[in-house]
C-alpha cells in the first residue's frame, strides 16, 4: 500500500473526527442555551463548563492533528479535496446526534460529493515525496508561485472591495469567503511545510537540527497566522450570515484555493496528462455542484435592503459597528429546516 493511500486514509479519518467534534460542540451550545433560558444572566455558565463541549473540542483537537500528519505523506492537492468528505459524514452525525431530516436533495447532494471524492481519488496525484528544507524555500522564491502570490493578492484585493461596499445580495457573502478561502487556504500550505520537516526530522540522523532551523519557525508562525485568520474570519462570517448560505461557499473557496496553491507551490500538476487532468477537474465540479446543493434557494428570503432577513434570523450585517454575540458552529447548516 502506497503512502499516498495511508494519508488519505488518515486525512479522511481526521475530517470525519473533526465533523464528530463539531456537532458536538453545536450540542454544547445548545445545552449553554438551553441552561442560560432557566436561570438569571449572572448565573450563566461558560461554554467550557458543558462536557459536551469539552468531548467535541478533544474531537475537534485529534482530528486536526491526524490532518496535520497526513499531509506529510500525500500531495496537498489530493488531501485538500478530500476535505469535502466532511459534508457527508456531517449528514450522518445530524441525523443520529441531532435528529435531523435528511431530504433527497441532501441524497443528491453526498452522492456528487462522494463521486467527486472517487474520481479525486483515482486521477490525483499519488506522490509523496520528501523535501529538504533548501528545496522549501526555494520554492517560496519561485517566479511561478510569486506571479501566484500577487494574483491571490489582487483576488483578496477586489473581492475584499466587493464586500465592503455591500452590492448584491449574493455576492456579499461570496466575496467575505473568497477573501477568507484566499488567505485561510494558505494554512494548508505551511502545515504541510511543517509535515514535512517533522517527517524528514524522524527519518535522518539530524533531525534535531531541522526543527531547529530558522526556516521551521518561520513556518510555524506562517501556520498560526493564516490559520488563526481562517478561524476568525468563519466564526464572524457564520455570526454575519446564516450558516445554510455561508459554509458551501466558505468550503468552495478553501478547497480550490488550497489546491491551486498546492499545484503551482509543490507542482504537482507536471504528474497529469490529459486524461486525468480530465477526469480530475471533473471530480471538482462534482464536488461543488454537491455542496452547492447544500445551499438555500428560497430568494423570497432576501430582502432588497441593506439586510438579508430569513426566519426572522438576520443573514448578512453589512455594518462594521455590528457586535457578534453568539458563535454558532459551523455544521448547524443542518439545523435550519429548510435544509
């Protein structure tokens, strides 16, 4: 078995194992709610007080990590849309955990998710190789991957715009999850700098000194920065918008994001030929057109004002002196009936 196959094993273990922890940390904030109606404002507790919540978060922890190992050990374009998988096994847990109604859109939906994540699987690229430290920061000095960098720039620039001035309804949020899925993606691309540099650090007589380079730190803090950023800006855009809207296209833009960047970065595209270049971009479409089903459709739920108003639940704050209360978590697109 090659070590492509054990990180998407791994890769696929982990988005499942952070779905799991997600909804249980939605059941958490449920409980917190649910409490908060009973007593007085003073006596309120913190989120950290439900176990619920605690559970989901060691979930939503050891998820992530056998995310970070798995990138390690297969190409970033391949793990990156795996990561839809995490809708499907999200039906499941909806059903079981919160006892939501799974609708033949919802059906259609996981099957081009799941036949998308088949022909991703097949077509993708299978390497796994190791790189030196020298070799990665080479390839942060690249002219392709520059001319990348400045036209994601431009991207975040212009979308970033959009948002700001507020025109149209749909394309509001779209341009909040490009510019997020733009930058957050870029977390995907020094995670797996850093994968590497723990895998070649435990496969070499020194690799003390490797973690030791000034070059993994720099990693390091490149990771906690886009990453934290990625973080923020989902759980101001899930308190800005409904969910049922948002999270589709939050997860379009990081997907195809991160597999761009980790085509031209590590250029693992020069392993396709027509045929699975084909077949590869038809495994994306499926994929979108399947979390695009997860949307809403319902357009009698957008006002023509300055506010997108639904179920008497605001979905889009175009303010900036907006407070955010409540964080919900990212996988309550399933608790909206209409879903």
């Amino acid at each position: 078995m090659g070590e492509w196959v054990i990180a998407a094993i791994i890769n696929l273990l982990g988005s499942i194992i952070i779905n799991f922890g997600t909804n249980l940390l939605k059941l958490g904030h449920d409980e917190r709610k649910r409490h908060s109606m009973n007593v007085k404002p003073t006596m309120n507790k913190p989120i950290i007080y439900f176990q619920t919540w605690r559970v989901g978060i060691l979930f939503f922890a050891i998820g992530n990590c056998l995310n970070f190992i798995s990138f390690g050990y297969a190409a970033q374009s391949l793990l990156a849309a795996l990561g839809s998988i995490q809708f499907v096994s999200n039906i499941v847990f909806a059903y079981f955990l919160s006892n939501k109604t799974v609708t033949i859109k919802i059906v259609l939906a996981t099957a081009f998710i799941v036949v998308g994540n088949i022909f991703l699987v097949a077509f993708g690229n299978h390497q796994s190789p190791v790189y030196m430290p020298e070799q990665l920061a080479e390839n942060y000095t690249n002219t392709t991957f520059l001319l990348y960098c400045f036209t994601l720039v431009l991207v975040v620039v212009l979308h970033h715009s959009i948002y700001k001035r507020g025109e149209g309804q749909m394309l509001v949020p779209f341009s909040y999850a490009v510019v997020s899925g733009a930058i957050g993606s870029c977390s995907v691309l020094f995670a797996k700098s850093l994968s590497n540099m723990l895998r070649l650090s435990m496969s070499t007589s020194g690799g003390y000194a490797i973690l030791q380079n000034r070059f993994t730190y720099s990693m390091l803090l490149m990771f906690l920065s886009t990453g934290g950023f990625w973080m923020a800006r989902l759980n101001e855009g899930l308190s800005r918008f409904d969910a049922i809207l948002i999270v589709p296209m939050f997860q379009i833009a990081w997907t195809f994001f991160s597999i761009c960047t980790g085509f031209v970065y590590f250029e693992e595209y020069k392993v396709f030929d027509a045929l699975r270049t084909t077949m590869f971009i038809l495994g994306m479409i499926s994929v979108f057109v399947g979390i695009y089903l997860l949307a809403p459709e319902d357009d009698e739920s957008y006002s023509k004002g300055g506010e997108i108003l639904k179920d008497d639940k605001r979905l889009f704050m175009p303010s900036q002196d907006t407070q955010i209360k409540d964080i919900e978590i990212i996988w309550t697109s399933f608790g909206d009936e209409n879903c």
